[in-house]
C-alpha cells in the first residue's frame, strides 16, 4: 500500500505544515490504496509505519536558510545532509531511525521512501497555524497528491 506521512508540531507554527497535509487529504482524499499517517515525532515509532508499504512519502519542515514556502522533494539517498543530522524539532534522527528499520526489517522496508520537505519560516514560537509562504506551499502539495492518487 502507498503511504503517505505527515510529521510535525501543531503548536509550532510551520513545524506543523506536515500534519496540516494529511489533516487535509484526510477529508479530500477518497482512495483504499493510500495510508495517512499523521505523526508528532520523528522518532522510532515511523518504522511500523513504513513497514510493508511502498511507495512511502513523509512530509516534514525544514530549516535550511533558503526562502519561505520553498518546496524540496528528495529520496532518502538524495536527503540533503543537514535535514539528516537534524530533523526540525523532533526526537531522533531520522535518518539514523530510518537506516535501523532497513537493518532490523530488509525484505519488509519500502523500496522508494521519498521526501517532501517544506521550508518553514516560524518555528521557536508557539503559534497555532501556518505562515503564508508555508500554507501556499502546503497547498500546493494537497494538489499534487490529489492529481497523483485520483484514479
């Protein structure tokens, strides 16, 4: 089964553009071959969702300097390598968590784990909701998941 997870801290403003998707494509989406996954942390807990499905997508924030709203798309051999050694604001590494569930479980990780990353612009406050560059972003990637899982 295709897999799609949004991780991410509402309370953070722009660190909660991943649950802000699936929250979304939870009431656009209308499709049995497609899991949404909506997750707080990063943490060891997303292996049991990737377990035996594939292709995956996660969608998270990222930090990396460049402008607002800025959409980046990846594969987890092509993730850039800040957004490997610290995932926004969440508990593990996500690269490492990912790296033991491809040694612990080989024959039932997915084949394509791929990456849509969206820059945040707020993240240190508390604030509940998304900054406009980073809700257009977002948008735009309800889109596109909409157009790819439509049939």
């Amino acid at each position: 089964m295709q897999c799609v997870i949004g991780i991410g801290n509402e309370i953070l403003a722009d660190d909660g553009v991943g649950i802000y998707i699936i929250d979304q494509l939870l009431g656009l989406l209308k499709s049995d071959n497609v899991r949404l996954v909506k997750l707080e942390s990063g943490g060891i807990d997303i292996i049991s969702y990737l377990l035996k499905n594939s292709p995956v997508w996660i969608i998270d924030a990222s930090s990396f300097g460049i402008p607002p709203g800025t959409i980046g798309r990846y594969t987890f051999d092509n993730l850039p390598l800040h957004h490997k050694i610290q995932i926004s604001c969440h508990s593990s590494n996500l690269n490492e968590v990912i790296r033991m569930g491809y040694t612990l479980y080989p024959n039932e990780m997915p084949e394509l784990i791929n990456f849509i990353l969206v820059e945040g612009f707020k993240f240190t406050k508390y604030n509940i909701g998304l900054s406009k560059p980073v809700l257009a972003a977002a948008d735009e990637v309800i889109n596109q998941f909409l157009e790819l899982f439509k049939s």
